[in-house]
C-alpha cells in the first residue's frame, strides 16, 4: 500500500506547480483502500485536466498499480 501512496505522490508532484503542497492519505478497509490526493487550489485544475481526463489517467495508472493488492481502490481528489 505503500507503494501505492509514493506512485500518486509521485504523479501528482510532477504535474502541478507547488509540489510540497501535494499530501496523500490512505483508509483502508477489508475490502479497498482509499486514497484521498489533496493539492494547492491553483493546482487542482492542473490534476484534474480537461473534461477530468487528467483525473482519469492518475485513476487508471493506481488502478493497474493496485492489481497486485486484490482490493478495490478509489482515487478522490480534494
């Protein structure tokens, strides 16, 4: 799991313009893990892109990266 937080910081960090601003945190339950990405407000339109095709990507990148964990895992960004 731990992985899976350091890949979405790592993400996050490179597209926005204040990367010590990007926190991560992590609930996990039996079933998912959640993980709530959370950016400077200037930045928010950076990570979620037009039309949220940005917010998509970061989702579909953790997703993949979660395949291993046998868990359901949710990306919200705030």
């Amino acid at each position: 799991m731990a992985d899976l937080q350091t890949t979405l910081h790592d993400i996050a960090a490179a597209i926005v313009d204040s990367p010590d601003e990007v926190k991560v945190s992590t609930e996990e339950t039996d079933e998912s893990i959640v993980l709530t990405l959370s950016v400077a407000p200037d930045d928010m339109g950076m990570v979620i892109g037009r039309h949220g095709r940005i917010a998509k990507a970061i989702r579909t990148v953790i997703k993949a990266a979660s395949a291993s964990t046998g868990k359901r895992v949710t990306v919200d960004i705030r």
